[in-house]
C-alpha cells in the first residue's frame, strides 16, 4: 500500500492541485495504482524521494535524522576524528 495522498496532504497539496502541478486531468484514479513513471513525478513534484511515498511516517523521521540508510535500512554510524595541532 502507498501512502501517496498522505504526503500529498504533508505537503500543503491537495490531489487536484498537485494534478494541476503535473499538467494532469486526474490524478485520483493513477494513485491507487499508479506506474513508476507516474511515481517519479508525484516524488519529483512533491520534491520529496521516492521511497517516502511507500514509508511510515516513522520511517521518513528515522532518516531525516540519518539513523537509518535509506537502500538497505541498516543504522548508519558516523565516526569523526578531531586533529591535535
């Protein structure tokens, strides 16, 4: 299941505005089973990846704070060294 009309709504978009941004008649028929192609451009015109539209909003704030990868979902641990002058 995608979650395409909730980030619609996080986005400040109503489906016929966002279709109206697509240059689309409607849009309401391609979001229950929409083609990749179709995909790319909602992503792209909510300026959002395309995976966001598929995840839990859990998941979107786990990796906007970069806990988690986003390909392979595994915990990204960063390590940083500071120099001694």
């Amino acid at each position: 299941m995608n979650r395409i009309k909730e980030v619609i709504k996080e986005k400040g978009f109503t489906i016929t505005s966002l279709a109206d941004k697509l240059g689309i008649e409607s849009l309401s028929r391609m979001i229950v089973s929409p083609s990749y192609p179709t995909l790319e451009k909602i992503a792209t015109a909510l300026n959002v990846p395309m995976w966001q539209l598929f995840a839990s909003p859990a998941e979107v704030a786990k990796e906007a704070k970069g806990e988690t990868c986003p390909y392979c979902g595994q915990p990204i641990a960063i390590r940083t060294t500071i120099e001694k002058a």
